[in-house]
C-alpha cells in the first residue's frame, strides 16, 4: 500500500490533506507471512493424523522386520542342512579308520563304508578315502537316475586334488586337532558343477595316512533359492566371500563362462544387476528395520528402484566367510503400508485443500528469494554472463529487491566490460583491491599491433572496422587471459598486456610467450578463413619484454586506472615496432622479446638471436630475439 494526499475544503475555507490509500497492485510480504503462519495452525490437525500414521508405520515395519529375519533365518539353516551331513560323515569315516574299526587297506570293507555314506545322505555327490600317494577309494553318484558306484581312482596326475591333498598334508601336520575342512569350491567339467568339499585327516599310530572327503554340489541350493524365492521373501542369494556368488536362483540350471580357475561367478559383473550392486557405497544408507543379532543390512538406491539387503555372515565352511540373505525392492513389500496410507487419504484430504493456499502463497514468495539465491552464487563465483535479471514479483519488498539486483547486475557487467577482469576478480572477492598501492615488482609486458592497419581498413565502413577490430581483439584476449594474463587496455589496433599482477605470478616470462605464440597461431588459423573468403590477410607484431615496472592505481583522484608504466613497458612497445624493421614486408606473424625474457624462458621455446639494438628514447643496447613456433 502507497498513501498519497488530495486537497479538500474545510468549514473556514481552507484547504486540508487527507491521507488516502491507494493500492499499487503490490503486496506487502509482512502481511503476507502473517496470513500463512495462521494457516499453518492447520498442522495441529495434521499432527494427529501424523501420529496416526507414524503408530500404523512402525507396526508395519516390525512385522517386515520379523518376516525379513525369518527369511534369512531359513537360507541358513538350508545351508546347514545341505552342508552339515557331509562334515559329520567324513568325520565318522575318518574317526573309524583311525580308530582301527575299519581297515583302509581293506577295498570291500572300505567300498561298502563308502557307499552306505552316500546312501545316508542324499545330498552329497561322493565320498572318499585318499592316501598321500593320491590313489582315492572313491564311492559317486553316477547317471540321471543317481546310481552309487565304487571305484579306485589315481589323482596324481589332477592338479586340483593334487594342490588340495597337499594343503590337507600341511594343515594336518600342523595340527592333529584340525578337524573337518572345507575348501575353496571347485569346479569340475563333468558333470559342469561347482562343488563344496570337506576333508577330515585320518591319523593312525601318529602318522597321517590320508583324508577322507565329502563332495557336496551347490547347485541343490541354488535350486533351492529358485524354488522358495517369491515377492514376499524377496530374492535369496549365497555369497562366498563379499565377491562371489555361491547360489542364486539364476545359478539353478546352471551359469555360463565357469572354469576351473573360475569356479563361482564373480558378484560384479553377475547377471541380476540388483545382486551385482550390494556392496556399491554410492547411494546407499542404513536400514530402518530392527533386525535379529547377527542380521545385517543397508539400502541402495538403483534406477530400477530402492532396494533393502539383508544377510548374515556364516562362517566355518572354507576360509571365506558366506553371506546368506535376500534383497527386497522397496515397493514390492510396501504393500501393506500403501493401504495404511489409502485408508488415511479421506481424513487428510480436507486438510491438504486448507494447506493448498499456504502452499501457493509460501512458493509464490520463496521463488523470488530462491532466484535471488542462485543469482548470488553465479556472482560470487564471477559467473556474470551467467545471471540471468531477476523477474520483478507482487510482493512490493521482493519486487523492490529485483530492481535493485537488476541494476546492480547491468553495472557490473559494464564495469568487467572496461575494467580489466583480473581487478573485478580482485574487487568481487576482497571486496576492495589488494596490493593496489603502487609498487615496483618484476613483471613481463605484452604488446601487440596490427601491421598495416590503416591500408587494410581504408576501404572498410565504420561498421565493418569495428567489427573487424572486435573480432581481432577477441582472439588476442582469449590467448593472453588462456595464460593468466591481465589485458590492461586496447589502443587503437594495438593490445597491452602483462603478467605479474595484481596477483603475484611464477613464470611470467612464460606464460607471456606461450600467449604470443598462440596468438601466433590464431592469427594465422585466421588469415586461412580470411583467404578462404577472398579477403586479404592480417598482419601482427608482438613485443614481450620482462623487467621492473611500476604497478598500481594511476591516475587523477577522480579517474584512475590500474595499471603499469615504466621503462619496461616502453621496452616492450618498442620491441613490437621493431618487428617493422627485422621482418620483411608480409610477415604475417613478428614476435620479438627482450634477452631479459629470453634469460627467464629456459628450455622449450626456439629463439632466433637477432643482435643488439638501440631502441628508440633508450640510451644503451637490448638484446633482442626472434621467438617462432615449433
């Protein structure tokens, strides 16, 4: 609201002001925040649907935590029931043979030892009793219909069984008391199974003579998780070790690209992109649930969806730990909770529609401020050309905001136009100029002039000067400011600039002849174009000198510049004009630099000795080169 005044007669005949408002389309945002925060006594009521919902959620969530409990619960106890009886055979075997019930040397007695083994435990594939020499008493499963047969096999010439009864050897002459081992899972060509094998030493008259071991098959688990696999329980997995897959539905009919030195499919790479992804740090957090001592979890978030993990480490079977679990995507077991909410959606409704209108009011205001946000930010990094002005807005103190922005922006876009941008870098981030004070530093300076400017622009408009001038100067800036350069002002056709200032700079010398040397090349890529289009092409001379110079704020109290004089930057200027005299007529590239900058380059630039000379208003000789392209 404005307030302006109208004249009006009184009883005496004078005239008086009367305040009236008036309304100028803007509203005040005090006003504004006002009516929302009285909106906001709505929440009150949101409160009790809030708790309503929070009670229902975490009865929902205990009775997920349970059934995901449960469900890896019965992975491992499968495990133990598919892998537990193999153990406690080759123990009974092993202990019967060392304690002399049963004679090894015996093939019958042994044949039939073996066979009832298998017979007693339908899940494991073979037994046998392996002598040091490698020659096994082997009792196996045989054929689709599963038929036990007994033979002598020698392994001695299997690389496998040969490395593993020589890890069995070693680990039992290390301890008597070893017990049941299992080993690294093998896979084996025939059948294309990958297998689990426990070996117990057998030990008589305190000499080792030999292991009897239990084959078991993995993908019976396998077949089991595809089986018992579903929506509510999730997709149930094994893992050897954290990056090994042991048994997963997909494994049931078998997994491609299995090798004997690749006998279990690696968890990256693995064929079910979900499973493939568990231990992924990025995008992951805790689960919510409360799980049993021993069950651990976490949650991933995937393109595909979020997804809860949930295992539990196993251990004494192998020197890998296994990790039984399952994997939920979160939408499949939310069910339930998806109909909490349905059910709670008439009593919200009416409270949504009463929040609608603090919701439109609370974005109409925070829009402008967020804009502002951003707009901030592209400033203080100097991202100027990037802001976009702010869009004005109804609220009188956010509208008054954007005009002000606006024209703040428009200045400092003006003032990096003619102010060199390494000092709006300087005055933007210090918020006033350091080192501005003028001092004396070592410096290198940088002139460049267009050859024959005055010819090559005669027969050109004022348009078409100036465009042709803009153009050049844009590839000379953007070589010189691609090396850290401060372009201090443009001269006509000519360019100054230097290094050193006003923040200190290693290598100036440099760094300077690397931008003339690409200001080479940019002039020349230009002249292509320009030949190209029939227009006759641009020469350029270029000066570089490095020495002492005066740097600072010059200038009068009103009007100053910041800037370098001195008698090096004259060394420089004459180092371009020189170029007249030391390069034939059509160079269209001359770059001189002083022996000061050729002393400070060292290696990596070629230099062309050009002699002393006598430079105009200098008394003394400079040393002067040539510096050319690679």
């Amino acid at each position: 609201m404005e307030r302006s005044t109208s004249p009006v007669a009184d009883s005496s005949g004078r005239k008086v002001r009367l305040l009236k408002s008036r309304w100028n389309g803007r509203f005040s945002i005090t006003v504004t925040l006002a009516t929302a925060i009285s909106l906001l006594v709505l929440v009150s009521v949101g409160t009790v649907l809030g708790v309503g919902i929070w009670l229902a959620q975490k009865n929902t969530l205990t009775l997920l935590s349970e059934n995901a409990t449960q469900n890896v619960a019965v992975i491992v106890q499968r495990i133990s029931q598919h892998l537990k009886p193999a153990e406690y055979q080759a123990q009974f075997i092993a202990t019967r043979i060392s304690s002399g019930d049963i004679d090894p040397n015996d093939r019958k007695i042994i044949g039939l030892t073996l066979t009832g083994a298998l017979a007693a435990t339908p899940q494991v594939d073979a037994v046998m009793f392996i002598r040091p020499s490698l020659q096994a008493d082997f009792a196996g499963r045989t054929g689709p219909s599963g038929k036990v047969s007994f033979q002598t096999i020698d392994y001695s010439d299997d690389p496998i069984v040969r490395e593993r009864t020589r890890e069995a050897y070693l680990a039992a002459r290390q301890s008597r008391d070893l017990g049941a081992r299992w080993i690294a899972p093998v896979w084996r060509e025939q059948p294309k199974k990958t297998y689990m094998i426990v070996g117990y030493p057998v030990w008589r008259d305190d000499e080792w003579i030999g292991s009897v071991v239990a084959i078991v098959s993995v993908r019976e688990l396998s077949e089991f998780l595809s089986k018992t696999t579903s929506a509510d329980s999730g997709r149930r997995f094994v893992l050897y070790g954290r990056n090994h897959v042991l048994a997963h539905p997909l494994m049931a009919q078998g997994y491609p690209d299995r090798t004997i030195a690749k006998p279990l499919p690696a968890v990256a790479g693995f064929s079910d992109p979900v499973l493939a992804a568990i231990w992924q740090e990025e995008d992951r957090s805790p689960v919510i649930l409360n799980l049993a001592a021993g069950t651990r979890g976490h949650v991933i978030s995937l393109e595909s969806g979020e997804y809860v993990y949930l295992y539990r480490r196993i251990d004494g079977f192998g020197s890998q730990p296994w990790y039984a679990g399952a994997y939920f995507r979160i939408a499949d077991v939310s069910t339930e909770i998806q109909r909490m909410m349905i059910s709670l959606v008439a009593g919200i409704c009416a409270l949504l529609l009463s929040l609608a209108a603090a919701v439109v009011l609370g974005r109409r205001i925070g829009r402008p401020i967020v804009e502002f946000s951003a707009a901030a930010a592209h400033i203080r990094d100097l991202e100027v050309t990037e802001v976009k002005e702010l869009p004005g807005s109804i609220f009188r103190e956010l509208n008054d905001q954007s005009k002000a922005f606006n024209a703040m922006l428009r200045a400092l876009r003006w003032f990096q136009l003619y102010v060199p941008k390494k000092i709006v870098e300087s005055l933007v981030r210090g918020g006033e100029l350091r080192d501005t004070t003028s001092s004396a530093r070592d410096m290198t300076v940088l002139f460049t002039d267009i050859a024959g400017f005055s010819t090559l622009s005669e027969n050109m408009s004022a348009s078409e000067v100036t465009a042709f001038v803009n153009r050049h100067f844009e590839l000379v800036a953007s070589c010189i400011e691609a090396e850290d350069g401060t372009v201090d002002k443009f001269m006509g056709d000519s360019v100054m600039a230097f290094w050193g200032a006003p923040e200190p700079q290693e290598e100036t010398a440099v760094r300077a002849c690397r931008a003339a040397l690409a200001i080479a090349e940019a002039v020349r890529a230009e002249n292509e174009k320009r030949h190209a289009a029939g227009q006759p092409p641009v020469g350029i001379r270029i000066g570089v000198h490095t020495g002492v110079a005066t740097v600072g704020n010059i200038g009068a109290p009103s009007r100053i510049n910041y800037t370098i004089i001195g008698d090096s930057v004259n060394v420089g200027q004459r180092l371009e004009q020189l170029g007249k005299e030391i390069y034939p007529a059509g160079t269209d590239v001359c770059i001189l630099i002083s022996g000061d900058t050729a002393a400070a380059l060292g290696g990596g630039f070629t230099l062309i000795p050009v002699g002393p000379h006598k430079l105009k208003g200098r008394a003394g000789e400079v040393d002067i080169f040539k510096l050319e392209s690679a």
